[in-house]
C-alpha cells in the first residue's frame, strides 16, 4: 500500500484529530504529487487517470480539440484559472508555446484526456 492509501485509511479514525491531521497530510501529499482532491476523488470514482502501468506519456497536438472536451466535460470541477487557459486555448492560433503546452497536457492528464 502507498502512502496515500495508509493515508486514506487513518480518515476512517474513531479521534477527530487523526481525521484532520491525515485529511491535512492527504492534501499535501496530493499537492507534491501535481494533483488535487478532484483528482483523488475522480480516481476513487473510476472517472480518470489509469493506472501507473498503463499510463502513456503523450503530447497533446490538438490543443483546441482538448481545451472544447476539457470545457464541455470537467468544467464544474476546474479551476478558474484553468477555464479561463483552456478558453484562451479554444481560439488559439498556432502553436501554443512550452509553458502553455505543459500546462494543457498537465490538465488533460489529471482528467484523462487522450489525444
């Protein structure tokens, strides 16, 4: 078992302060792994990102396409930050540049995006 799910079970303590404090190193353990409770809560849910073997790295070559399934599907569950990048994205023309690209791919593997 990895450190989230020795994690995940100390939420299930009869004292409230193991509850907090786990759900507090839960929150930064997430955070130090680029991920969130959406996240955490997606994977529990079976909505998102398979598992570590099967996982592929793959670039994202149609940011357009990515940003419209991203909009149309995770919306309620992104940051406003994020929708305003994957709107920006929408009406992009031309490449996005690395930094932009990053965050896309980023955010369409946190959701489960392929390309």
């Amino acid at each position: 078992m990895n450190g989230l799910g020795k994690l995940v079970l100390l939420l299930s303590s009869d004292h409230d302060g193991e509850i907090v404090a786990a759900a507090r190193a839960l929150g930064r353990a997430l955070k130090k792994m680029g991920k969130d409770w959406h996240w955490l809560a997606g994977l529990i849910d079976g909505d998102h990102e398979p598992p570590r073997q099967q996982r592929r790295r793959e670039t994202v070559e149609d940011h357009q396409a990515a940003a419209e399934w991203l909009l149309k599907t995770v919306r309620q569950h992104l940051r406003e930050n994020e929708i305003d990048f994957l709107e920006t994205m929408q009406d992009w023309r031309g490449d996005p540049t690395p930094r932009q690209q990053a965050w896309l791919e980023k955010i369409c593997r946190r959701w489960g995006y392929t390309p």
